[in-house]
C-alpha cells in the first residue's frame, strides 16, 4: 500500500499539472503574440529552404540560410524580452523552429556535402546530430526556469549548426575545388558537435552584455576593429570566432580541472607539512 505521504505528493503534483494545463488552454484562447513568431516563423523557413538547397546541391545557399536562421532565432527572443511578449506558446514553438533549422538542416547539409560516402556511418552521424540536437533543446526548455542564466550546459544547437555552416562557407571562401579531407573532417566534427550538445560542458551565454550601458573608449575602438574585418573576410571571421566558441567550453573545463588539481595538491603538501612537523 502507498504511504500516506507518498499518496498526498502524488495528489498535488496531480493538481499542479491540471492548473498548468488549464493556465496554457486560457493562455492560447486568448491568442498568441505576432511579432516574435513572425521572426520565429522566418527562421523555420529559412531552415526548410536549407535543406532544399541541400538535396539539389547548393551547399553554399544552404549554409547561408542557416546562418541567416541564427539571426533570426536571436532577434525572436530579444523582441520578445523588449516588447514583455513572452509566453509558453512562444518558447515551444521556438524550440520546434531551431530543431529543424539548426538540427535537420545542418544535419542534411553535412551529409550531402560530405557525410554520403562513408554510407551507414554517415547517415547515423547525421542522425545522431539531430536526436543530440533534440535532446539539447528539451534540457534546455526543462532547466531555463532555473539555469543560470550567464552559462548554458552544453553547446548550443544554434552554436553547433554555425559550426558546420561556417566550415562549408570556409571551404568555397578558399575555392570549393581539389582534393580534400572534407569527408573525416565533417564526420569528426559532426560526431564531436553531436556529444558536446548534451555533455554538461558549460558555454557562456552572452546574456549579460548590456548594449545600452557605457563602455570604455578602446572597447568602442575595438568593436569598429572588428565589424571592420567581418566586412573584409566575413568568411573567415565567421569561422574563426565559432571555432573559438566551440573550443571554449572544453578547454575552461580542462583549466577548472587543472585548477582543482593544483588546488588539492597545495592542500596535501601542507597537510604532509604539518604532519611531519
């Protein structure tokens, strides 16, 4: 037989999840707010219209749609936050968008730019990718109430499909010809963006730069530096700074670790110290 408190808890997560799910049927009877789905909605298509020029061969119009996703992916919930529009509907349906802009698109990208030839192991990196791609959004939406907020765990989708946009934008930047190793590069990378989306390596969020607040002189000066060389070779800039993002989260793991281990090992030392004295 159920304890009597194991009875009561069960009861009131009962009545919890009945209010929450009537609180979301009065919330769309009421409607649903335009101007972030708006933005929303053209990431989605962005990210349809990427994989369609993925199956006819148009990797680079493909990569472009995906960056051009990520845009609007940003400016969605921005407007969202500015505008006190935010709503459940809002967050779900977001998360529906960046699956197929930022999973399935990316996905079909990499395997018909390099991922066909090695057959099986293709298909079920591409595969993987996406489900990892999933997972991570579903973390996502389960934690975002009580993350933190300057940190995600795990790298973000819309960060992992940059990557493999930002590598074929790279590859037509140097010519798009010759023999390469596109083919274990993308299924490396593929794999490794795959494992690092639902690792619990930490990634800085962006989400406490304040734009309207003072900044230094040379930070001012150093931001025209570098809008300056994104407008000169965005292609590589692009790639550079997502590759540098990606490398981020791993490499603070490994300077925590290190830390913890110097830390640990000063503590032994003085306790050998003072045992032997």
């Amino acid at each position: 037989m159920m304890p009597r408190r194991r009875m009561r808890d069960v009861h009131r997560g009962r009545i919890r999840l009945l209010r929450g799910g009537a609180d979301r049927r009065a919330s769309l009877q009421k409607g649903v707010y335009i101007l972030p789905n708006l933005f929303t909605t053209a990431g989605l298509f962005l990210g349809v219209y990427a994989i369609i020029k993925s199956s006819h061969g148009d990797f680079l119009t493909a990569a472009i749609a995906i960056c051009a996703a990520h845009i609007c992916d940003g400016l969605d919930g921005r407007i969202a936050r500015l505008t006190n529009t935010t709503s459940q509907f809002g967050v779900e349906y977001d998360s529906l968008a960046d699956l197929v802009a930022f999973g399935v698109a990316p996905g079909v990208l990499a395997y018909r730019w390099a991922l066909e030839p090695w057959g099986a192991w293709g298909w079920l990196a591409t595969s993987l990718f996406v489900a990892c791609g999933a997972l991570r959004l579903a973390r996502f939406n389960v934690q975002s109430s009580h993350a933190e907020k300057r940190t995600f765990v795990g790298l973000p989708i819309p960060a992992a499909a940059d990557m493999i946009a930002a590598t074929v934008l790279l590859y037509y930047f140097f010519g798009g010809e010759g023999a390469t190793n596109k083919h274990l590069v993308l299924l490396l990378l593929v794999y490794g963006l795959a494992l690092l989306m639902v690792s619990n390596v930490r990634y800085y969020s962006f989400k406490d730069i304040d734009l309207r607040a003072r900044m230094p002189f040379y930070a001012v000066v150093g931001m025209i530096v570098l809008v300056m060389l994104v407008v000169a070779q965005p292609q590589i800039l692009f790639f550079l700074g997502i590759l540098t993002y990606v490398a981020s989260g791993p490499t603070q793991l490994v300077m925590r670790l290190a830390r913890r281990r110097r830390i640990r090992g000063a503590g032994e030392a003085r306790a050998d110290d003072a045992t032997s004295a």
